[in-house]
C-alpha cells in the first residue's frame, strides 16, 4: 500500500507541475512567478527518488514503476529545472518566453510518463508526445526562415519513428492477446511469434530508436537542428535522444536474433565514425556538439547490440548530464590565448599505451563475464592512453596528473556500479549475442582508431583531403536551413519603428 502512495504521490506531483505551466501562459500572471513554475520542477524527482531507493516495482493500472522508470523520473525531472533555470535569463525579451517554459515542461513531462507506461498502448501513445513538444519548441521561432523547413524534416523523420512503434505496439498486443508489456514480452508469448514476425519487430523497434538518436542514414535532421535556441538543444540533446535506448532496453526479449544485433551495431558503428568525424573537422562549437552526440549515441547503441542494456542506461543518463551542462555552458567558450596550436609529442606514447593496457586489462578481468565489458576496458585503455600522452603539459607535475585523473576514473566506475545495482530488477532478462561477437566489434573499433591515427599523421595526402571535405559536409546543414542573414532581426526592428 505504500508503494502506490509513492506512485501516486508522482502523479500527484506531475498534475500540479503541468497546471503550473498552464497558469505561466496568463498574460496577466507576473514574471516573478516563473522562478516557482522553476522549483516546482523538482518535486517529481524528489518522488521517484524516494521509489528509486525504497519502493521498488509498483503496478498502478496501466503504469508501472520499476528502477528505470523511477530513474527516469529523477533524471528528467532534474534535467528540466536546470534547464528551465537557466533559460530564465537567457531567454528573457523572447516573445514567446512564456510558450517556452510550458512546452519544456510538457516535453519533459511526456517523457517521464513514457517510462512508466506498462501498457503497449500507452506506450505507443507517449513514444510521441515528447517528440510533438520537440517540434513545437522548433516551431517557435517562425520568423526565422530557415526554421520552417527543419521543423517539417523533424515532423517527417519523428512520425517515422512514432509510425514505427505504433506498429509493433498494436501488432504485438493483437498477436500475443496481452496488452500488459511484462506480459506481451514474456518467454511463452515470443516463443509462439513466427520467425518472419520478430524480424519486422525487429527492424521497426530499431527505425523507432535511431531516428531520434541522430544516427545514420537519419542523422540530417541532427545536423540541422542547430537553428534551436540553447536550452531546446540542450533538452533534444540530454534527453529526446537518448530515448532509442530506453526503448530497445524495454524491448529487449524480442532481440533474440543475431542478426538484428549485428545490424544494430553496424548502424551504430558508421554513426560513430561520422559523428567523431564532424566533431573533429568543424570549428562552430555547437554542430561540435551535435557530432559529439551522434557518436556518443552510437557508442550508446552498441551496447544495446552486445545485450548491456543495463550499461546503455547509465551512459544515457550520464551522457545526458554533462551534455546539458556543455549546452548550457556554450556561450562562454573562449579559447585559451597563447595555446592554439601547441601540441605535446615528448615521446610519451610508448608508457601510454602500456599504462591503458593495463588498466584495460585490469578492469576487464574484474567482471569478464558482463556484457560489454570487452568494449568498456578497450575505450579505458584508449582513453588512459591518450590521458597519458595529455597529461605532460599538467603544471604540477605527469603522475600528480595521471593521480587525479585514475581517483576520478575510480569514482565514475563506482557510480557506474552503483547504478548498475539500483536498475538490476529493473532491466528484462535480454538474449546475448555469441562471445565472439564482441571481440569482433573490439576489433574494428581497433582498426578505425589505427585508420584514423594513420590519416591524422598524413593530412597532406589526397585520402585526408577527400575525407576532410567528405565530413565537413556531411556536417553541413542543406541550404533551406540556413540563412545568411538574419532578416528576422530587421523585421523586428521595422515592426518597433512602426510602434513607436
């Protein structure tokens, strides 16, 4: 019984933030009333992190509780009061300042409810939501030209996505008899699916989940979708995008085919060359970012390949927060003067590479039996390696440098763990791929990043040439969604003279 006091204590708590926002639309309320709209924000989260930690699985009618809904709770909740604090000055003087804080409210509300929909239909129905209060926030800045022609690319690419889902949602109920996911999704009820039936569910689960996620072939809407304002970017990018994770993490006993996992890589594994790519070639901080995110996405799906749903959720939800943090921090990015340029080549490669191997080594053989533990030692030892080589231009000192930096890596592998622990009951049992899958996929991160490195040290050939304007453009936005000018400024002006 106390259980579903929490559950309903959540809604409860989502009921008054959602008329929070309604009330924010009255012209006639005061501006002062946006900082309580603000911390109102905080009251969900501060209910799921009671359920996170005390209240474990609740079944309320179609919704239900578990450790990844209630993280989600805590992690979009939080989300949205930084970002919703933030954009109180930054958006200050926008003619639709209101309008903002009431889409970002619903947008990341729908969210939440998405998690804790126990229902396919409610499921399917809430996969979408978030992804209209995505486009609407676009929407905001019509007289911007090119915001027009985004905003129909995201419709296009997002109702793919929500079709999708839909899909398999209504597919799957009528097939199996139970609309109840724990119950559509059980052993005996996949175990009647037909071959040819999981292999549509298959690919439609997996069109749901990249289109959002950025990654290729449906990254341009990514790509373009830099015409937002900061604090709608910083929202698509620590949180709509990180829903393709989620989503293959609650649909994870339909995977039972090697196939799909491997598809699921490949996928992921051409999104993460790319999107590294375009984050090393462009020099405009933000579209920086969004490679950033295409790749981290993708690193974040092939977990989902290797069967680590559990290790998927936490990258999101910490990707996510250090994200939002780069986001909102973009507008104070100055580069270091006098430091443009350097670069340290003191021979420090050799002790790199043998202090990541053994960090590697280390790591990996503390749990070699859980799930991507292969791929999460391997980019260890890359990251240590490169750390090392780093690590000579520190002030005080290489070892009092490279101390720092392995206390830090042990607090993150703790909180990794730890999380890990909280979402354990909440993760569906998942079908593995064979070992050797694994070691494959070690494999060819290993030779792109010896590709990459032979490349990078031959930049005068035709090869470096042809890939450096190949990335650059794919980095690029298509000409409907720029513009050279921004002409919406000179009607504003025109339009203040005409007042006046």
């Amino acid at each position: 019984m106390g259980m579903e006091w929490i559950a309903s204590g959540w809604f409860a708590s989502v009921v008054v933030v959602l008329i929070s926002a309604l009330i924010w639309l009255f012209p006639r309320v005061p501006e002062r009333y946006v900082h309580v709209h603000v911390w109102l924000l905080l009251l969900p989260g501060a209910v799921a992190l009671i359920g996170w930690i005390g209240a474990g699985t609740v079944d309320m009618g179609r919704f239900r509780f578990d450790a990844v809904s209630w993280l989600s709770g805590v992690y979009v909740s939080l989300l949205s009061w930084a970002i919703q604090r933030f954009s109180i000055r930054y958006l200050h003087g926008d003619r639709r300042y209101r309008w903002y804080f009431s889409l970002l409210t619903w947008t990341t509300v729908a969210a939440s409810l998405t998690w804790a929909a126990g229902d396919l239909r409610l499921i399917a129905v809430c996969w979408g939501l978030p992804l209209v209060g995505l486009v609407a926030l676009t929407a905001l800045k019509k007289k911007w030209s090119p915001v027009p022609f985004v905003v129909r690319q995201m419709g296009l690419m997002f109702g793919a996505s929500w079709l999708a889902l839909i899909i398999v949602a209504v597919w799957l109920g009528v097939d199996s008899g139970e609309w109840t996911l724990t119950a559509a999704l059980s052993a005996e009820r996949i175990a009647h699916l037909e071959a040819w039936e999981r292999a549509v569910f298959n690919g439609l689960l997996l069109v749901a989940a990249i289109i959002p996620a950025g990654q290729w072939p449906f990254h341009r809407w990514l790509m373009e979708s830099v015409v937002t304002p900061t604090p709608v970017s910083a929202v698509m990018h620590a949180g709509l995008v990180n829903a393709g994770g989620l989503l293959l993490g609650r649909f994870a006993p339909l995977f039972t085919d090697t196939w799909a996992h491997v598809l699921l890589f490949l996928l992921a594994f051409v999104s993460i060359l790319i999107g590294t790519g375009i984050s090393f070639v462009h020099v405009d901080y933000k579209r920086q970012l969004v490679g950033s995110t295409m790749a981290q996405m993708g690193v974040m799906l092939v977990q989902c390949a290797l069967g680590a749903y559990g290790a998927a959720v936490v990258h999101l939800v910490l990707h996510g927060l250090f994200k939002a943090t780069l986001f909102l921090q973009s507008g104070s990015v100055v580069p270091r003067v006098g430091r443009a340029g350097e670069r340290v080549t003191a021979g420090s490669w050799r002790g790199g590479m043998v202090v990541g191997l053994v960090l590697g080594a280390v790591f990996w053989q503390a749990a070699p039996h859980e799930p991507a533990r292969l791929l999460s030692a391997l980019l260890l030892a890359a990251s240590a390696t490169v750390a090392w080589g780093r690590l000579a231009d520190f002030r005080e000192g290489r070892w009092l440098g490279f101390a720092v930096v392995a206390a830090l890596a042990l607090v993150s592998e703790t909180v990794r763990h730890q999380f890990m622990v909280l979402l354990y009951n909440g993760m569906p049992s998942a079908f593995l791929p064979p070992a050797s899958f694994e070691w494959l996929v070690c494999a060819l991160f290993v030779a792109a990043a010896l590709v990459a490195v032979w490349v990078a040290n031959r930049r005068s050939s035709m090869l470096a040439t042809h890939l450096y304007m190949w990335l650059v453009h794919l980095g690029e936005p298509r000409a409907a969604a720029t513009e050279a000018q921004p002409r919406y400024l000179a009607s504003y002006l025109k339009e203040g003279m005409a007042h006046e």
